[in-house]
C-alpha cells in the first residue's frame, strides 16, 4: 500500500456502533481496522453493540475496545475519553458517527424531538471535538471527521430537526478546521445519502424505489462506502484537507 494511505500505529474513537452493531459506524470502525488503526466504539443503550464491533475490529488484528457512553451527556463523554485513552493510549483521529433521527412535519414537531436529535447530533459531536482537541492539540496532529448528511445540504419534508444538527455539523467543522488547522489537526465532514442500514431499512418499499430512482449510481451506499470516505480523510493522503464536506452519495444531489 502507498504509505500515504496506510494508518498503521494509528488510534480511533468511531461513536455510534448502530443497533446491533450493524450501521455505518461498524463499517467506519472496519475500513479503519483494515488500514492497520485500533478502534474504540460505543454504544449508548447497551454495551453489547459496540462490543460485537469491536470484536470484529479485533479480528482483523487490531485492538478493539468497547465502551458505553451517551454523547450528549458531558460527564459520560469525559469518562469516555479516560476509557479510550486507557485502552488505546492515545487518540489519532476522532470520528463522530452517533446519531438520531426523530422525524416529523415542523407543524407537529414536539419540542422534545428537536432537542433530543439537536443534543445526540451537534452537542454530542461538540462535546466528543472539545474532548478530543484537548489530547490532539498536545500531540500536536489529528484527524477529525463529523458525519453529516446531504439532508443538512438540501434539506428534507419531516426532518427539520435532523437537517439542522447535519447543517449545523458542517458549520462546526469549517469553524473547528480553522481553529486547528495551526495545530496539525484537521477536520472535515462526510456526508452521506442514502445507505443501507437499520435507519433506513425502516423506508417503505415505494419510497425506497423512488429514492433509487434518484441516484445515478443506480443503488444504496454500503457502510463500507461511508468507511472508505472516512479512511481517506484520516489518511497522510488528505493532509492538506481541512474544513471540507466529501459527500458519498452515489451522485444523488449532484
Ligand atoms: P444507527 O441508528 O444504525 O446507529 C446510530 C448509532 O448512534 C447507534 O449506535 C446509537 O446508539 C448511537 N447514538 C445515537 N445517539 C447517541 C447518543 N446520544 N450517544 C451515544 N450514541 C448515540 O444509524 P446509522 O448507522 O444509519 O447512522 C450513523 C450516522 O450516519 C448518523 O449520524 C446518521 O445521522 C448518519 N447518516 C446515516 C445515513 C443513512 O442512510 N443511514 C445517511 C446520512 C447520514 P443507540 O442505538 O443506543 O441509541
């Protein structure tokens, strides 16, 4: 492999395993694995997801540790870095997968799920950076990445909250990047579209057809795509990418 793509000796904390350990976080958690990282993953409702991600990491060769933390939750992430840190030693790259949908028209929406899905999408992933700068600023390098979504792009009927933590989430990475950039660490933002996982395995068959309808290429994204996109962007490759959205969407929004 070019060397500029290899992250051997590398850590991550990946957030967010998915439902039984299935989702996009599993698939980030991997393709980081394979490029040579050790990954810590959590889970918030129980353990056990992201411990059967971690279990996978750990059999490609790499250290896996699993730890249960709710994001949104100041105290739980502090004690999510000392257990990362624990098991890791050090943190090289941070990316902040967890997140929630809690979908409804404006005109219905309750005050509860704006701000349940503000505080697991943008204030977990501003409490998860402000953790994580801290240990990178004295190493002075890191990687970052928010995963977005093009719904914070163009936006989505019955996702006003959701659209406005994924907007919110590029706005906090451009502001981060330039905070950082001075310190070796960048930060950049993935945006994915339409991927196969428990959240949209909920769609409605019609729906689902009308959505493929849309993608030039013709399908869904795998987890494995979104884990691609994230590699690159943790990779001595992107070095001089900071600040950035890369949308992995099979060309849906094009
Ligand atoms: P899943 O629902 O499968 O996984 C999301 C994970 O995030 C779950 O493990 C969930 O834990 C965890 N999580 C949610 N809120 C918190 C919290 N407050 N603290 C800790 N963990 C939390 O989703 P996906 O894998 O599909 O999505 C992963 C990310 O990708 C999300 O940010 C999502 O918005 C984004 N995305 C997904 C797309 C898709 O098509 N699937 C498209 C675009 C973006 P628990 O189950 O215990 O609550």
């Amino acid at each position: 492999m070019n060397v500029k793509y290899s992250l051997e000796g590398k850590t991550a904390l990946v957030t967010g395993a998915g439902r039984g350990g299935r989702g996009i976080g599993r698939g980030i958690a991997l393709a980081l694995a394979e490029a040579g990282v050790d990954v810590c993953i959590t889970s918030r409702s129980t353990l056990a997801d992201a411990e059967a991600v971690a279990e996978a990491v750990r059999e490609l060769g790499r250290k896996g540790v699993a730890v249960q933390c709710d994001v949104a939750d100041a105290a739980s992430v502090e004690s999510l870095f000392e257990q990362a840190l624990a098991g890791l030693g050090k943190i090289d790259i941070l990316v902040n997968n967890a997140g929630i949908t809690r979908d409804g028209l404006l005109l219905r929406m309750t005050e509860e799920a704006w701000d349940s899905v503000l505080d697991s999408n943008l204030k977990g992933a501003f409490l998860c950076t402000r953790a994580a700068a801290k240990i990178m600023v004295k190493q002075r390098s890191g990687r970052i990445i928010n995963i977005t979504s093009v719904m914070g792009q163009i936006g989505n009927p019955g996702q006003a909250n959701y659209s406005a933590s994924k907007a919110g989430l590029i706005g906090f990475t451009r502001t981060v990047a330039r905070e950082l950039g001075a310190r070796g660490i960048t930060v950049n933002a993935v945006a994915p579209g339409f991927i196969d996982t428990n959240m949209t395995d909920a769609l409605p068959e019609n729906l689902r057809e009308g959505i493929l309808a849309k993608i030039p290429l013709g399908r869904f994204g795998s987890p494995e795509d979104v884990g691609a996109a994230v590699t690159f962007l943790a990779s001595e490759a992107a070095s001089y990418i900071t600040g950035q959205t890369l949308t992995v969407d099979g060309g849906m929004i094009v």
